[in-house]
C-alpha cells in the first residue's frame, strides 16, 4: 500500500497514482506535523522500564506543564482525545451528576452525548454556533442552581466547528461571581499551544487536550490538566474507571514512568514539540496564529462571504469557518478543491453540514503556507463556480505584509 | 533531546552520549520495529475523514481479522493494551457479574484487579506462575456454578511474566463440555502474530490484542476480536462507555471509519504490517518463534539455569523466563547486561521480582539476532559472576545449525 | 546540530532556533525532495555486491532511459552535476580540441571554463543571457569550420541562470545542414524531467543531467546519457581518466554492478523518482511546468516587472529570472524574503548579479505551492519597498483556475 | 521497488519477500549506517548558497580536521572514494611521473592501475597479500632512486581485502631515513575513524577516505587531507583537471561554500557523524575496534582456521580476513550464509577469490552484534558442512567478558 501520497493513495479509483508536490493539509487538526517531529518519532521503540524512558517521561510530564500553565499534575493517556473527555468526567464526577454544558457547536454537542451516554445530566445551554459561550447566561443558570446540584461547568475554549473562542477567564469569574462551588472543564483540544490558555491564572479544573492539533503531533495522545479541586472530587467519584484513573497516573508518573504502556514514539514527538514550542516562544506562537487568522478572515470578508463567528471578541485563531452563500454547496467546494488543488479543508457538521467549510490555519504554520491556503479556496470558489468578489488574496497579503513591515521595521511599501 | 541513543539518552548520569551500535531490545515487548514500519509510520498525517483514509482503515480493519482468524468484526482502539483489557469487560459485562480468571501470572493478576476495580466480581483460579491455566479445573469451578453465575472465563494466552502458553481450544472444549455459557475471553497482547492463534476455530468470544508486541509495530493501538456471543451480551451490559463502545466502532467501521479521531500514523505501520506478516506466511512466523524459543531454551538448559514454565507443553514460543539461581539477584544481572551489552532483558515482576529475568524473542527477528541476544545473556552471567556452566551458545547454535540445514536440505556438518 | 529548520540553524545569528513552518525551497535546484523518496533513501545501505543490489542498479540504468528518451547506455556517475560535464568532455574529446559553446548564460560559461581548464579549445559564440542558444548562428560557425576542426557543439538545453531554453531538436537540424560531423552536447542538468527532452530523436551525442532538479533527488549523482558516435570518438580520447570512464562504467553495468563504490542510497531514491514520474507520466510532468511557468510570467507582468528571458519561444519552464526595477537590488529582496518569509529564491550570477532573482518552479511542486512562492514573492515586494504593481498573484490565479476548469471540465466561474 | 528489505528485494527469484529481522551487513564496508544518521540525512534538501548550509558546511570540514587529526585543509568531494584517489594522484602529480607503490593486495592493485591509466608510471613493490607494507623494502627502493625521479610513495594503511595493516609513520620514517623527497599517499579508507590516524604527527601528506566505513555513512563522499608540501608540489602539477581540483575547493571552502553543487544531505550526516564520533571519544572508537579484531581472531584460531594476515603486528582492526580449508569455497559459504542467515560477508578478491572470507567489523557496532556476526560465521560453517572445529563463539565470548569485566571493574567469573 502505498501511503506517500495522501492525496491519491487508491489509483483504483481512477486517481493518478503519485500527484505532484505537497499535500496542503488545511483541516483544523491533525495538523502539519513538521519533519522535525516525525523524525524524532520515527526511532526505535525504546523499553518504558529503562532509565532512559524515565528521562523521556519526565521531560513530557513537566513539559506539558508549561503549555498548559499549571503548576499541577498534567496526565498524559496513551489514547485520542476523546478519551480525555471521558476521563474528565468519569474521575471528577458521579453517575447522575448534573453538568452545565454550553452548546458551542458540534464538539460541545458530542461531549454532551458522551455525558448524556455516562450517565451524568447534562444540563445543554443553548447557542447558535455562532459564537462562544456566554459567561453571563452561564452565571444565571448557576445562580440559580441554589441546591448547587450542577457539579461541573463544561466548555469548549475553541469550538472547532465553528470557529469560536469562548472566554474562559470571564466564565470562571463569572462562577465565582455566582458563589457556585461547580467544578470548571475546560476542552482545548484545537486550542491548546495554539491561542493563549492558563490553567492555573484562569481557576480551571480539568483542561482537556489532544496531540495533533497545536502541539504538531499525530493523534494518539491526549492530556488532562488537573486542578487540586478537581482531584479532592475524583476522591469520591462514583464512576468506576481503571484505564482513565487519574490517580494511578499520578502516583506512577512521579517517578517517571506509567502504570500501562506508553505510547512510547508519540512522546519522542512530543518531547520535541515541547522544544520546538519554547523555541519559537509560546507567546510569539499566539501571536502568529493571531496573525493568520486575521488575514484569513480579511480574505473572506473580501470574497463576500461570511465568517461563521459573528463575535468578534470570539474569533478563532486556529480555524475560520466561511459560510457558503445560498444554495452553494460547501462539501462541493471541498471536493473540487481536494480533487484539482490537493488541498483537504474541514467540512461542516452537523447543523452547519454543507453551509460552511473550515479552514484550518494551526500547528506548524507560516505566511507563505497560508497564502497557499488561501489560494487554493480562491482557486477552489473560481473552479467552482461560487459566486465571489476578486480580492481575498490580495486583502490578505496586504495585511501580512503590513505585518511583517511592522514586525521588521523595514518601510512598507503598501502605505 | 537526544532520543536517537535509547542506551544513554541522559549524559548527565554519566553515561558517554553515544554508545556504538545497535541496542539489543529483548524484553518481551515493545519489540524491535522494522524500518519499513517505522518508515511507513514516519508519513505525513492525512485527513482520517478523506476517501484515501477509508481506504486506509479498511485495509487495517480487514487485514486484522486475518491475523485473529475471525470472520468477525476487529474493533481498533487508538490506545494501547490496557485499554483493550478494559474494552473487553465493560462491553460484554455487567457490574457485579462474576468471571473466572485463572491466575497464570502478573498479567492475569492485573487484570483481575481492573476487574475488580471495575465491580466485577473475579473468581481467581490459583495458578503456580509456571504454567498455563489448566483446563480441568476450570470446567470443574463451572460445573460446580449451576446457577451460571459466572458470565465469562478470562484466559491469558501467553503470560508475559512466566513464559508460559494456555491451551485455548482445549479451554473452550472444557467449558462446553461443562454445558457453561459463560463467554471465553482471551488476552493475546503477547502471542498474537507470534503464536498460532484461532479466534473463530477456537470458540473464543472476545481476544485482546495490542500493537507493540508481534505486530511490530509502537505501543498505540489495541484491539478486540468480538464474537455473535459477545456482541449479544454487550446489548445487556448495563457499564456505562463511550471511548470503549464497540458497537459505535463497528458501526462507523463500515464505512471506513472512526467515530472518533483514529491514531493514523500508527495505522500506517499497522498496514505495513499486516502486510510484512503475509509475505513471509503466518505459519513460517510461528516456526520461526517456535525455532528460537527451543534455542533458548537449550541455551538456558546448557547453562544449567531453569526455564520458568514447568510444563512443555505450555512453553511460550515468544519469551523465556529464565530462573536465576538462588542468591542471585536477576535485576543485578539485568543491569549488568544493560550497561555493559547494551541490552534490555524483562525482569521479573511480583512474585517473581527479582526471581527470574525474561528473554523477549518475538516480533522482527532472526537467527543472528537471537544469536546475539543469547551471546549477551552468556555474556552478562560470566561478567556478573552468575554460576553457570559453559556451553549455552554452542547449545543453541547446534540447534539452529540442525534447523537450517534441515530446512535447506544441505548437508549438515554436524551429523 | 541541528538540521532540521534550514531557514535557522544557527540561533547565534539572533535568529529563533525554530522557524514555523515549512521553508519554501524555490532555487531552481536543489528542489523539494518529497517525502516519498526522502523514506526510500532512508534504508540501511546494502552490499553493492549482493543480488538485490543489482536488482536495484538494473532498475535505475533502464528507468534512465526511459527518461532521456534513448536506447543507448547511461552513466551514472556517484558525483554531483559538474563532474558529469567534466566526464562528458574528457571521455568524447582530446586535449586541443576545438568545441563550439553556445554563451547562454552563467553556466554556459562556467562549462567554457572547464573546457579551457581541461586544454580544449572553446570558440564561444556570444549571447545576450536573455535568450536561448541560435542555431543560425552555430550553424554559421560550422559552416565556416570547412576543416571541421570543431569536434562538439555544446549548449546548456536550459540556462539555470537566465531561464532560457535552447532549441536542441533545431541545433541538431542546423548542424546537420551544415554537414559538419561535431558531437552535439547538451547539458539538461536544470530541465530533465521537467522540459520535454528527447536524446535519441533529437540527435544529441552525450546529454548531461544531474539529480537535484526535475529527478527530484538530493545532489550526489550525475549522468550521461551517450550516443554510439559519442562512445566511437571516446576510442581515440586523447584524456587521460579513470573515475569518468564511460567505457569501464558500460562494461561492468550490464551485469548490474559499478566498477567501483555506488552512492546506493541516493540509488534507492532514484528508482522510486523514475516511478513516481512514471506514475505521473511524463508528459503530464512537462504540461505542469508548462502550466506553473506561464502563471509565473503572468505574475511578474501583472507586477510590471520583466522575465529576463526575451525570447518566449526560449520560455524556460522550470525557473523564471525576474529583472529588478533599476536601482533596485535583487540580493536586498532575496534578503527580505528568506528573513520574514522563510523562502530561498535563486540569485543573480555574474553579468545579472544583484539584477535578477530566480523563481525556481521545477521538481515536485504543485499549484498551491506556486501559489505560496508568487505570495512570497509578492509580499516580498512590499515589505521591502519595490515598485511594482498590484495583481501579480492574483493574475496568476486567474490563469491557473482557468487552465484547472479546462482539465477538469468544471464550469469555469471566471468566463 | 520495495528496498525496505535488503535481503530479498527480488521475490522474483524465489525468495520470500519479507525476511524478518535485520540483515547483519559484515562487509567490510559500507557499513551499518546508524539511525540517528539515516535520520539527520533525511531531512529536506536545503539552499547550498544559504547562510545555514554555510555553518554546516564549516562544521563537516572543521570536524573533518578533528578525525584526520590534521591543522591543514581537507577536501570533501561529493563523490565516492575512487574519486578520492584519482584527486590524490592528479592534483599532486604530473603524467608521467613515477609513483612507489605498495602491493598490499587488491585495493592497492586497483590504486596503481588506476596510476598506469592516468599516465603516471608505477613501481609496484611486490606483497604477499598476507601482511601490510615493508618500510625497509619501501627504503631500499627509495635510497636507490638516487635521481629522485619517484615522486610520491602509496600506501594503502588498511588494506580492505587482506585485512593487513600498514605502518604508516615507520614509512615516513624509512623514507625521511632514506633522505628521499617523495610525497606520501596514504589510502585509509577502511581505516579511518576505526583505527588510529594521525596525518600530521605521521607526515602524510595526501590522505585519502570515504564516508560509508568508519564515518559510518552511505557511500557518496570522499575526502583529501592535504599537507602544505602536497599544496605546492600541486602548483606545478601537468594534469587537467576541475572537479579534482584542490585550489579551487580550499579557496572557496573558506568562505563555507562549495565551488559546484555539494551532496548536501549526506553533510548532513556527516556533521552528525563527527559528533557520534566525539561523544564517545576516538580513542574509545579505536580500542573498542581492537577489541571486536581480537575477538574474531580468537573465535577464528578457536575454529581451526587461518588468520590471512600473518603478520601480528599488522592486523586489521576493521575487518579480518579468514582463509578457507584447502578445497571449500569461500563463496559457497558466504551464499549459505547470505541465504541462511541472512548476513553478508565479504568476498575474495582476485587473488583472495574464494579462498578467503571477510568480516567486517567496522563503524557502528558493538560486542552483540559481533557475536550475532561470529556466530553466524559458525552456523554457516556448520550448515555449509566446512570442516572446523567447535568454540570460535566460546573463545570469543570468553574475551570479551574478560575485557567487559576489566572495563568495568566487576567480579569475572570467568576467573
């Protein structure tokens, strides 16, 4: 089987065996995993009982403290994402616990049914997927929970469905501004290494991750941050649970080693893109996300289309989701441009199937890749035939090159 | 970090960075991952929701069920061994239900504490640590449960820790001579491409199975082979599950794929794989482990020491546990071994901590390989100052000598 | 060291250890190694000696002419480009001989120096380095050399330096009107397997070609593809040599060896090249070049800048030389481009330094990454204060869709 | 092609197309390419006018200094070591000069044909390919050119088919004795960085190498160490020559750059190299290869055979050549074994053919693997039906317990 080339791995179905060049990989996650990574992870098995693993297991475990910003316990589980959902709610809740969940999008909506599927009452705000989570509408709810029966609030920080950030700080201030003892979860799972978050500063409980969106991993990890609070809840858990126990990982970890197997070759990776993120400098890479997602959406406002996010201060920095005018298919446009241009975007789901593509713009990223990107949609809605204003391109390269003159101090030409 | 020096990757232990050659890794897995998987892992992620990754999945959910020999469905979870363990008994279970475990060694036991963790009430049939479970007495224990209490028989096929094998197809027969419904659950994490192994021919309900142990690939994946039976009763199960459901698995597998985010680059390997274990036929696979097991097991006879498994028929094809003599510390062997030959032996765990050291020769691996292997056990007893008498080596190299020329109709010099 | 962020390895020039992001590679050679082949030469080297080194060696010599289009014997050297020049000129020629050279451009030139290096006689017939080779004017150099002491024609197929192509199929009918009986040789070490390339058809004695560019390869082996008049006039080469024998390399490559030590891995990579342009197919190849040099020149117009190349029917399709506005410095642009946007763009050589930059579009590369080169190219532009205007990008992608709406039958929104 | 599996790339010819395990590459060269190498090699192709290829490029010649242990300059071509040696004898000589050169066996055959083709005039010092050069022989012949009309003495230091050493600084010393002039050549391409070189402290003044032994890389460079008198005697040097040309790389070389195109990836490797090498330190790198030579010769006494080299003083460190019992077949063996056991052994040359076997036991390697190798060796004997007696393996494990427990201060049982 040949894998090289993701593009056209079937030439049973008349695709062309090798096409050319780079698969541009412009989903919101899996991500560009960079060659630094892959190479680190393509090295011999090592055992996870020798010394050396111990060192490896270690330099993780802190590591990843780091990234989240938490001076706690950050347990790393050999699985994909949604396993670290599940952990979240199996080890700091009882079966029958009601959670107050906000309905960010599609993500939200799945956390909900695996809630709903545990056992747990799920409590759903309701919300347009068009926008974050409302700190407000969250406070009322709580404040009204006199009996104080809601035991976890549950958020998605970047919902990436729709492309929308919702405000952690403020929903945290706006627990305790409602005197509510709920415990705060918070899902940054395309957010994470990629759009600034702080554990510890923002008073969260379980931060959940995964591996192969913003810490430029393949998927096969993933991460829960654990606050003190949450810990003393786990004690009288009501869930049985052996796979996902936080405590097992905790005691074990302490001396650098794991109660099961590790997914030994996905932490070579992630030791590297520990290195690569403090590299780079955490802060430079939000602000470079920061960057990409402004010239994207300068882009799309130029195509004529819409930004899904109608809130600007709930922007996302990883992902944009563009709405498809009218009677326009988005998986239509997805499939021409996956065809012709060998660029893969993510799809709308669920309530916003075949209304908006999503461009992802996350992980190991840089200007000229996302003026790529933005060619091949530009490329993709003429081939199309989508009706659209000339101009995204160029909006975006305007802004980047305002950008760059500024972040070099070199004269700008464009002004 | 240095993560290409598994022998020495933290210097500032006083380690020299570089240690020449290749690291022996012959602990009962992880196992050596060949280059072509490791080159097959190392591609760049692709969308698990494009048409290529259907193909993909489908090729690993189809392949795999050759490897199990099941016409059934093979569940693959993006998480290592354990976590298919606990797949097994929360799917097809219910809290409170009894099953029947025979206590083969470390790994029966470990899984007989997730199922008590888990509510379960495990009937543990004492083992010795030096044999497979026996039959007999597990249809006595079944026969004696007229109420049909128990719901499942759980059974490692090859124990990790004592180097020993149960005979499956003769449990099944004792179960069903005993007229006991009771689902038969097989753990195969370290026999499965190693040992024969028959899922549908051998009645087996649900067999666990992981990636890193003769599927040569890294830890990450795991699996469950299901049966009718298996499935049936999971309908029932009153465990509550999300990431472990099998029928969300099978469901979407249909289509090619995952209801949640796959370990794709791990998946890569596993089609790699798949392949590598039929171009070389998965009856030569088990002669080949068959050959080497019985030349270490000369080897240790030669050297006067005793192989763990007391029982010849039980003798695992894919590790020896080899006995230390009394006095004689194994870990202190072990180290030795490591620091000074660079090789990475199991050690003992529990009851036999300390007791005996395990010879992992399963997986991608050769004559000279094992050669080498049972050189740096000879090795390690003479600069340890282990008692021992000459001879192993010559033991094991007359045999494979025997071997070869058999197979080769040359003549044999040595007859 | 480390290798990995070519754009900053060397953190002490105050530049970030880790650069997001892929580099954008755009020199006309070396080109974008694709990961495919990258794996392939990722094996352990094998014995060159071995059945299966043969196997590979048989599989290169004859997938070679496959792509020089000849039936004639090709010489792989284990050398980088400039020694197949040398071996080119010291197997057909002897020391005194006149050769006639085409001055394309810095190339040509440099091929003149090594000709009076190695003791011939170059006559070299000037050019603009704005236009291919004349085959009026060669003929009218043979014509007058009624004594025929002229015993090669040698002319660059594409002048890396200039992007101009020479007519070879008109140069062969010129010389042969001319009925002057010179060797005709032709380095395509910057158009093989990117321009359509004929050696048997268009009568060319020796053609000159390295791995770096259309073969998609590291550097490290260079060819020469020989006619039987090019190996009758090595008999009476009046070179000593040893290492660039041709005679000694055909004799032992019939059998599937080298005469002495082989670059086996780059030998890896070159088979899978030679499938992966199979694949494609060549003329699929050529029709992309094609397709991503006109965009660029569509670009540079819409910028108001000059393709150095004058002369469309020389129009090179795997790089286009940009002229500089006057008083504006290519090296200064270059500068700002590889700092801020992590892209290499090819320089001025000699008579065009500092006047020109080189927009390498050849190797494994598609739409979108043009696309991403034009954008860097364009925000180079502008953040660096060149004159030019607006569109450049955007006229490319006019043309692109409408060429990507011809091939796929798709309406074509645009018209 | 799959070239994942060197030893049965061709199931064509009835061979299976996976052989588990890894190949044991005992040739004396290429040798086992490391991963951490394979792996800084695969990485992207970068720009060679780039600052960063300028800090790498300084880095491999620098460091190249370190292991030939030399302050002058060395040449690094991008081309196999055959290449190598034509530079040594262009650049410092002129046609029709003569040259004293050693026969120690066949490489030093090749080395003078290769003088007889260029038109340099060898006197070829008769050898018994059983020990390495004679300096008093070397003198004698030197004291009576009392017209200096020798212009240069070649010496291969390691010769790589007869596993003789030759006394490198006991022939400067015997020519420096003898008052003669001639430069010294010496060719240590098997030699260097397996065992110990010193170019300046012996007086060499051209050495010769190659990247796939000691430097533990694929095939694909060679270098030239040069004293400052082999500079001069260059300058008046009669050959044509430009990719040999030493000035025009030294020159260039200052600045960090290369006057053609560098194999740019394989300096990759070797930078990584040069640094593995220093880790663990080159006089560890040279006892650890006395002790792997000792090794084998003991195992190969053990066995009733023959040692080539008779002379002790002049053992190889790096490979050692074994005499087959009058009447068996050197190739018959190494195909059993090739077939068998999944080795490859290097071959008889010419005078040597099928008479002997050679080991390689150079680059990166450690005592398992010599003892996977050695009993290889063994097994092969044994399924070959090649008359020997017992304990080659015994006696060799023997020995290196014995240094292991003396390396490491523990107890030796063996005692």
């Amino acid at each position: 089987m040949n894998l090289q080339s993701p593009g056209n791995a079937n030439p049973g179905h008349n695709r062309p065996a090798h096409r050319p060049g780079r698969h541009f990989l412009q989903i919101p996650g899996p991500t560009n995993v960079p060659d630094r990574i892959l190479r680190a992870m393509d090295n011999p098995t090592m055992d996870h009982r020798s010394p050396e693993f111990g060192d490896l297991a270690t330099k993780c475990l802190d590591g990843m403290k780091t990234i989240f910003k938490t001076d706690g316990p950050v347990v790393i589980f050999p699985a994909s994402g949604t396993g670290a959902w599940e952990a979240a709610l199996v080890n700091a809740l009882s079966p029958g616990d009601t959670v107050l969940m906000a309905e960010t999008g599609h993500f939200a909506t799945l956390w909900k049914s695996m809630a709903l599927k545990l056992g747990l009452k799920p409590q759903f705000l309701e919300g347009d997927w068009r926008s974050g989570a409302d700190p407000e509408r969250l406070a009322d709810v709580l404040r009204r929970d006199t009996a104080h029966s809601i035991k976890a609030v549950c958020v998605v920080h970047n919902e990436t469905s729709t492309g929308c950030v919702s405000p952690i700080a403020a929903i945290r201030a706006a627990i305790d501004a409602a005197g509510h003892p709920a415990l705060l979860m918070v899902d940054t799972i395309s957010s994470l290494a990629s759009i600034d978050y702080r554990h510890d500063e923002w008073g969260v409980d379980v931060t959940v991750a995964g591996s192969q969106k913003g810490l430029m991993l393949p998927p096969g990890l993933s991460f829960n941050a654990v606050s003190d609070k949450a810990r003393d809840a786990a004690r009288s858990s009501g869930f049985v649970k052996s796979f996902w126990d936080w405590e097992d990982m905790i005691k074990i970890n302490r001396t650098g080693y794991f109660p099961y197997t590790p997914a030994t070759n996905t932490l070579y990776g992630l030791a590297e893109a520990i290195d690569m993120l403090h590299e780079e400098g955490l802060d430079a890479v939000f602000a470079r996300h920061d960057r990409h997602a402004e010239a994207t959406r300068r882009a799309v406002r130029a195509w004529g289309l819409d930004v899904n996010c109608t809130e600007p201060a709930h922007y996302s920095s990883s992902l944009t989701a563009v709405r498809m005018p009218e009677g326009h298919s988005a998986d239509a446009l997805r499939k021409v441009i996956h065809e012709t241009f060998n660029m893969s975007l993510g799809n709308g789901l669920t309530k916003l199937a075949d209304k908006v593509f999503r461009i992802g713009h996350l992980g190991d990223f840089n200007d000229l890749m996302l003026s790529g990107t933005l060619c091949g949609v530009e490329l993709g809605l003429k081939v199309a035939g989508v009706p659209h204003q000339a101009g995204g391109v160029s909006a975006a390269l305007d802004y980047l090159a305002k950008e760059a003159a500024g972040a070099s101090n070199l004269p700008d030409a464009a002004e």
